[in-house]
C-alpha cells in the first residue's frame, strides 16, 4: 500500500523511490481490449495485476481463452490504484478520466492509438514490449507476424475480386484501416478503398453498386439476430450483384496482432473458392 498511500499523499509519486531502479514493471494493468492481447503476448501472466473486462469476451478478443483467470476492471481510477499498479496500459481515447488521475498519481501510463494498417501493428507491439522491458520477446513475435504474412501473401493469387465491407447505414472501410491491409495480404482489392473512402465511412449503395464486389464483408453483431446492416445485403440492387457475403469476426479484425492474418487466410479461401 505504500505506493498508493505516497500517491494519494502527495499526487505525485516515484515507483522507485526507496527501492531501486524496477526494469520490469511488476504489477501491470491494461485497461484496453487491445492493449490487453499485446500484453498476454509479452508478460507471464504472475506480471499481469489486472486486464480489461472485454479480455475474456470470446467474441471481442482472440485471445479471451489466454485470459481466463486474470482479475478484471471496469477502468475507474479508483479500482486501478487499489491494485498498487507500476505501469498501466491505455488506449489513446479510452478511459480517458482514469488515464489522467494515474499520471496524476505518478503511475506511469502509455498510451497505444490502436492499429490502422499492419505497419501499427508492429509499432504498437515494439511500444508496449519497451514499455514492460521484453524487448526481445516483442521482436520475436514481430518475426513471427511477418513469417507468416509472407507466407499468406505468396499463397494468394490476385485476380481482381474485390472485397468490401457493408454494414449498417453503409458503414465500410476504406484506405488505412486494418481492412484494407487485410484484404490486400488475402490478395484482394478492397472496393471502399477504390471508391475513395478513406478510414471509416460510410459509402452510398450506389457507390458500392459500382464497385461490383465478388465478396461482401458483413457484420457477425449477435448473428443469432437479424441486424439491419446484414438486411442491407438482401437489397435487390445488391443481390443482383450475385457477391458472396461472409464474415470475418470481429476477435480477428477489432484489434491488432496476428490473429488479422487469420481473417486473411479466411477470406482468401472463400475468395479462391467462388
């Protein structure tokens, strides 16, 4: 309790005071589904002193089988410092209000954007693996990603289908988003992208009518529900397209890591079978 009594005493407290230089973080909390994932990948799990509550969601997170067991939180401020933390993992525009009152505290936090192309993908690995001093280990699973790319991209035989997403209100993914870099490892082309879009947005059905799509990327949001944006595909003009609906979960595409590679290797399949 002595560094969150210092914490709370004075609002601003060294982690090593009094104990020497700490070169690995003891007690890490992340407080974001994929800061969690990163850190499952790192860090035995007696290092971990706390992930998000989407951690063991099978349907959000890849690696939720990895994470049963570990203590979860809702990200207050206040459960967060009764763990005694020594680094805390945030994203860039969550928990936002907890993230200030740590650094208020002293606790250090690093903050990670989330992934928008593979190339985030590595540099938000290598800033959390600096961050918990497992440098090494991060590279090792930097290799292990790019292996396994270079292997998806030779298996892939481009010829010209294009993919795009389509959910409700014609929701997609253009240019610089972690789509786009799947679709194009899968050799796909990614119509939304074509279209113009750039990030997320949202794309008139005429718009996409004129991408002529071989696939569709539609929403698994509780498939066991009908959902409007899953209706959209039933549309005439879209149905006459004669596209190929599917899914790529969203455990494999939300988040960064190597499990978009597995999303990848779905969509080449079902891209080379049509």
């Amino acid at each position: 309790m002595r560094r969150l009594i210092c914490a709370l005493a004075t609002a601003v407290c060294s982690l090593n005071a009094g104990a020497g230089t700490v070169t690995k973080p003891q007690r890490i909390v992340s407080l974001n589904l994929c800061t969690d994932q990163i850190l499952l990948q790192l860090v035995p799990r007696e290092r971990i002193a706390a992930l998000s509550f989407l951690s063991q969601d099978a349907r959000s997170s890849a690696l939720s089988k990895q994470a049963e067991g570990i203590r979860t939180v809702r990200g207050t401020a206040e459960e967060v410092l009764a763990l005694e933390p020594d680094l805390v993992l945030v994203g860039t525009y969550t928990t936002l209000h907890t993230n200030a009152m740590l650094r208020r505290f002293g606790i250090p936090v690093v903050a990670i954007p989330g992934a928008n192309s593979f190339e985030d993908v590595r540099s938000e690995m290598r800033t959390v693996a600096k961050a918990v001093g497992e440098v090494d280990r991060g590279e090792e699973l930097i290799a292990q990603f790019d292996t396994r790319l270079t292997q998806l991209r030779a298996s892939a035989v481009p010829n010209g289908s294009v993919t795009m997403q389509y959910r409700s209100g014609g929701y997609t993914a253009g240019s610089n988003t972690l789509y786009d870099s799947i679709y194009e490892a899968a050799g796909q082309i990614n119509g939304a992208k074509r279209a113009g879009v750039k990030g997320y947005g949202v794309l008139p059905m005429e718009r996409l009518i004129e991408q002529r799509p071989n696939i569709i990327n539609g929403s698994d949001y509780k498939p066991e529900t009908p959902t409007q944006g899953n209706r959209m595909l039933t549309h005439p003009a879209i149905a006459a397209l004669g596209a190929k609906t599917l899914v790529l979960s969203s455990r494999d595409t939300v988040c960064g890591g190597i499990w978009n590679l597995d999303a990848a290797a779905h969509l080449r399949e079902q891209a080379q079978a049509r």
